[in-house]
C-alpha cells in the first residue's frame, strides 16, 4: 500500500517544493529534507520545485524524479535493491540542483555512495552551472589485418641448344641438333623446337643404296618440379617435319623422295642450375610415330620408319629476364 507524502513549502523564502510519494516502509519527505540538509545549506535563495514517485516493481525499488528550477528541468528514472538508497540520490541531485559547487567539494567525504542504475529511457541530466570538466573519450582501436606482400609471378624466356642421340626414325642409331626457345613460369614451361637429323647413309645388303635426313619443329608443354637448383619437368609434345631421302651408290635413277615426318613426344627431364641464368640438362623422350614412312629400292625395302623410338638429349639452356618469381632455381 501507497502512502502519499506531500510536502509544500509555500513560504516565499523557503527554497525547496518537495513533491514526495513511497511507499510506507521508505524514507518520506522530511527524510529526503534532511539528507538535502546533510549536503547543502539551505539558505532561501535559490528556488527549486521536487517531485518524486517511488514505487516498487519485481522485488527492487524504481524512483521517478524530476526537478525544476529557474535555469533548468532534470528528469531522472533511477533503480536500486533499497528504496533508502533512491531516497539518497534524490537528495544528491536537488542538492547539486541548489548548489553545484558546495557539493562538489564535499561529494568526496560521503560515506556511502549510493548503487544507481539508470533504465534505457532516462533523459540526460542538464545542469545549468560551473563549466564541467570533458570526460576523455576511450580510445577505440579497431583492430587491423596485416595482409601479406603480393608476390608478383614473372617470366622467363629461354634458349637451349642439345645434343642428342635417337633410334627408330633411321636405320641405325642417329646423332640429332636441337634448338629450343620457351617461356618459364614458376611450375610450368611452353617450348618451341627445331630438329635436324644428321645424314645416314642407306645401304642394302652392305653397300650404300642413297642416304637419309630429318628436319623437324615441334611443341612441348611441361610441368616443373623444382627443388632448389634441381628441376625436373614432365612434357608432352608434337612434332612434324619431313625426311629428306637421296638415292646413290649403285641406283642408276636417281630419286630423292621427301615423305612426311609426325610424331608424338612424352617424357622427362633433370635440369641442374649452378646458376640462376643457366641450366645444364638430360632428357628422354617415347617418340611415337603415326605415320611410317618406307624407302625401296626397286621391289627391295630399305627402311621403314619404327612406330615407336627413343630420343636422349643432352643441352644447356640460359635464362632470360628477371625471374624472381616462385619455382625459379636458386643457388645456396
């Protein structure tokens, strides 16, 4: 049960109109008054009109409080476990009301401070006065991700000239001239090639019938594996060109026959770089040839083309460009 509380000081030099209601069992009024005595004096001059409401909701204690004065309007909604403790705070806030400063200098030597909890709805708290002192505002430091350098993949060119031997495109064992340009990349290489096959002689039960020569260009795609200055590609190619056939020794009509030269390359290599710039190799190559080419004389066959054959080589290859991307050989 509510009991209303009214206190009205109507005297013109009595300086606080208390509008007060609790509930029985809280501080009424003149409690209210004498803890505002507690704080300030009350010397008639300032002027300040007090209502409050205190009421109790879920177990805890809800004050509703507004003061007014000539210079400004303050309206507060505070909570507290204890209604004494609202009783407290409204004291506090009309005594700073009636004198900011006299309060100030003695807030530091109460006893008990009281444990507010404004709700979400209360209105800001303007108080018409000394200038207040600026609260710092904290710093708020928003976190920062580190994201890591862009590493810029490069290419290289490439020329490479090798050495190689090669069986199954000629009667006997061959000795091939290979030029090669191409493109680096940190896991792959394109490559371009030229082949001559140096000239051999054909010869039919011991003695030479005409000889034989290749000419030939291609591709090669590759995938790298490098650790350190070691790199291993894996490649797969085509090749097309043309054998270059000349009759002699005891054919009396003398031909010379240019049938066409196509294959299919798959194999692997070992390249070592004791250099950026420089790579000594070996590779071996399944040469796979589609189309045979024959050579006769008369009825008589001379040579025919194996449908699979064997190339090794032997090269150097320099670099070109700066290569400072990922996959490239790098010395210890």
């Amino acid at each position: 049960m509510l009991r209303l509380l009214i206190a009205l000081r109507l005297l013109a030099d009595d300086p606080v109109a208390l509008d007060w209601r609790a509930p029985a069992h809280c501080p009424d009024a003149a409690a209210v008054l004498d803890e505002l005595a507690s704080l300030t004096a009350l010397d008639g001059e300032a002027r300040v009109r007090v209502t409050g409401n205190t009421r109790e909701v879920g177990g805890r204690f809800e004050l509703a409080l507004r003061i007014t004065t000539t210079s400004m309007s303050l309206r507060r909604r505070l909570t507290a476990d204890r209604c004494e403790t609202l009783g407290q705070a409204a004291a506090l806030l009309i005594a700073i009301a009636l004198d900011p400063l006299e309060v100030a200098s003695q807030v530091a030597a109460v006893s008990a401070t009281p444990q507010l909890r404004p709700l979400a709805e209360d209105l800001p708290l303007a108080i018409v006065g000394p200038e207040a002192v600026p609260v710092p505002t904290p710093r708020v430091v928003v976190p920062v991700r580190v994201m890591p350098p862009v590493r810029r993949v490069r290419t290289q060119g490439l020329l490479r000239v090798e050495g190689a031997i090669d069986a199954g495109a000629t009667p006997r064992v061959a000795a091939d001239v290979v030029g090669v340009v191409g493109l680096l990349r940190p896991r792959v290489r394109v490559e371009l090639h030229g082949l001559y096959t140096v000239r051999q002689a054909l010869q039919l039960g011991g003695t030479q019938v005409g000889s034989l020569a290749r000419w030939a260009v291609g591709a090669r795609g590759c995938g790298r594996v490098v650790q350190r200055r070691l790199e291993v590609p894996l490649c797969a190619g085509i090749e097309a060109g043309q054998f270059l056939g000349s009759g002699g020794g005891i054919t009396v009509d003398r031909q010379s026959p240019r049938p066409p030269w196509l294959a299919l390359l798959a194999g692997l290599g070992l390249i070592w770089s004791p250099h950026p710039r420089v790579g000594l190799g070996v590779r071996a190559e399944l040469v796979l040839a589609p189309i045979r080419a024959g050579f006769r004389v008369g009825e008589q066959v001379v040579h025919t083309v194996d449908p699979a054959g064997v190339r090794v080589g032997f090269g150097i290859e320099v670099r070109l460009g700066d290569g400072t991307g990922p996959g490239r050989p790098q010395p210890r």
